[in-house]
C-alpha cells in the first residue's frame, strides 16, 4: 500500500513533524490492535477465491464473526488550557474490517483503508475531521467465486463533539465522584455518493476510593460507563468506526452500559491494572511506566457491532506504547 501518494497525507505529515519539532509538551503513541484471524481473512480476499469450497471456507469464518485491525500514530499535545479552540490530537490510522452476512444469500463485506484525523477543541467543543484512502469488497457468495471485486473509494468525515465534566465530593461518604459527558455527531460522505450522519454519546462516572482506603494500599478508583460500545478504549477507537459499524447511539440496554475497576501501583513503575465488564464482554488492561517518559500496555477488550446485546461482536487484543516530551 503506497500510503504517500496520497497529497492529502503528504500536507498532514509535513503538519505533522512540524508539530512534533515546535511544541515541547505532547504525547506521542503508537497503538496497535486486531481480532484474532483478521490478516488471515484479508489475504484470502485479497488473491480471490477461485472456487465454491475456497468462498464457503471464507463466509464461514467471517459470517455473523466480525474481524478487524486497527494500527494508529497519535500526537496529544499536553498543554491545553482549554480557553479556547486548541488541537486536541492528530492522528493517521490504517484500518480493517471483514463480516458476512444474510443467510438466504451470503454476502461478504470487507473494507481496509488509511489516512489522517485530526481534533480542534475549546471548553466544551471539539471539531474533527479527516479523510481516508480505501478499498472494499460487496459481494455475494457467486461473485466471489467468479473474480475479484476490489473497488477503490474514498471517504471523508468530519463533525462536531460536546463535552462537559462535574465534580461531586460529598455525595457517598466522602468519595470524590466525577460526571463526564461526552457526544459526537459525524457526517460522512463518500466517492460512491454515500452520505450519512452517525450519532454516539458516552458518560463516565468515576469514583476515587482513595481517601477512604488505608494507606498501604493501592489506589482504587471504579467506575460507570454508559452509551453504545462501552468501553474504556472508546477514545482510542479512529471515528472510521461508526461509518464501519453504523454505530447505533440507542441499541438494547444491557449493550449499553460498562462497569469496572481500576488499580494503580505508583510505587511500582507505574503499573495499573484495569478490568471489568463493557456490554457484558469481559475487558481487562495492563500497562507500565519503565522509564520517567515512557509508558506500555496491553489490552483486550471487546466491541458490539451490532444494535442487540452480545449479538455480534468483535474481540480485540492490542498494546500501545507512548512517550512523552
């Protein structure tokens, strides 16, 4: 995939390293997360099938078992004031998705693209936007058989995100508690005359058990999340996700809410442990801090693509690691 053909990615990287040579304080990832078989399933599509047992052998494996991979670059400045518009993030993301579908007649759909995205944002108002290069398959299980079906697209996004935070202290025994509520409205459109806004929101509540635990112990905090695909790792997630999964912003209940714990060790190089249940999928995480201004971590957590509860859903294991200067 020759990723710098493209004039748009050539201006973002340019923006992108002047960024990184002029501002001293930001945060610098890179973040790497798949399912289980997705590289398997990207190379039968893309050398073709050629027959019947070969196309059956694919819609079996990826029928109502959606697989995916995602590898992104972030750039977090550190120093928002939050005074007013300032750049939150860039980001460039290579993404791929497969899934089949429609018993009577199986149709497989299969997507794998790149490009930039990048946030504005002020107090309460974020602004992105982005565009990617890409590539698809729409076919039935006949035309599978009969010749490759690769189509070349583009798709562009951009939209708008609200955003606020409350803090209570004395609601619950002393335990500090904090309200974040979060949305974001995205329009996408496309080379194929596809145009479609997508709608998600997200709220966080955290409580810190700190003040109330003994010294000695680790620091606790527990928390709540509610909206579509709750999950920890929702910030981390390229918006290409809701053109890929027509994120449904109110599916059944039990897929919309989240709830776990996280354990800090920073006596222990920074080490945390996170874990709970996100749409009844188990999710746990586990990072490090070696060295002053670096930091790993691995996870794995799962995803409902779907509008009803455990239907069909993606399982991602993925590590990210960051630096900080």
């Amino acid at each position: 995939m020759r990723t710098m053909s493209n004039p748009y990615l050539i201006i973002f990287t340019v923006f992108f390293e002047l960024l990184i040579i002029n501002n001293a304080k930001a945060d610098l990832d890179l973040n790497w997360q798949q399912s289980n078989n997705f590289w398997g399933i990207l190379t039968q599509i893309e050398h073709g099938t050629g027959t019947l047992e070969s196309a059956n052998q694919l819609l079996n494996q990826t029928y109502g078992k959606p697989e995916g991979a995602e590898a992104g670059l972030f750039y977090r400045p550190t120093t928002n004031n939050y005074e007013g518009l300032e750049l939150r993030e860039l980001r460039v993301d290579m993404v791929g998705y497969a899934i089949s579908s429609n018993p009577i007649l199986p149709t497989i759909y299969a997507w794998g693209g790149y490009g930039p995205q990048a946030t504005i944002g002020g107090k309460f108002l974020e602004v992105y936007g982005g565009i990617y290069q890409a590539r698809r398959v729409q076919a039935v299980s006949t035309e599978i058989i009969d010749r490759r079906l690769l189509e070349n697209y583009q798709v562009n996004f951009w939209g708008l995100g609200f955003h606020d935070q409350f803090e209570f202290n004395d609601l619950i025994s002393n335990i500090p508690i904090q309200l974040e509520i979060k949305t974001r409205h995205t329009q996408f459109t496309t080379s194929t005359n596809e145009n479609n806004w997508y709608h998600r929101w997200k709220i966080n509540i955290l409580s810190d058990f700190t003040k109330v635990t003994p010294e000695f112990l680790p620091n606790i905090n527990g928390f709540l999340i509610l909206g579509p695909q709750p999950s920890p790792s929702f910030e981390s997630q390229g918006l290409i996700w809701d053109y890929l999964w027509k994120v449904d912003p109110f599916s059944d209940l039990w897929s919309m809410v989240g709830i776990g714990f996280r354990i800090e060790l920073k006596k222990t190089l920074g080490a945390y442990v996170q874990t709970g249940l996100f749409a009844g999928y188990l999710g746990a995480e586990l990072g490090i801090q070696p060295l002053p201004r670096f930091k790993v971590n691995i996870k794995t957590y799962e995803l409902e693509t779907s509008s009803a509860f455990q239907a069909q859903g993606i399982r991602f294991w993925g590590a990210e690691a960051g630096i900080e200067f």
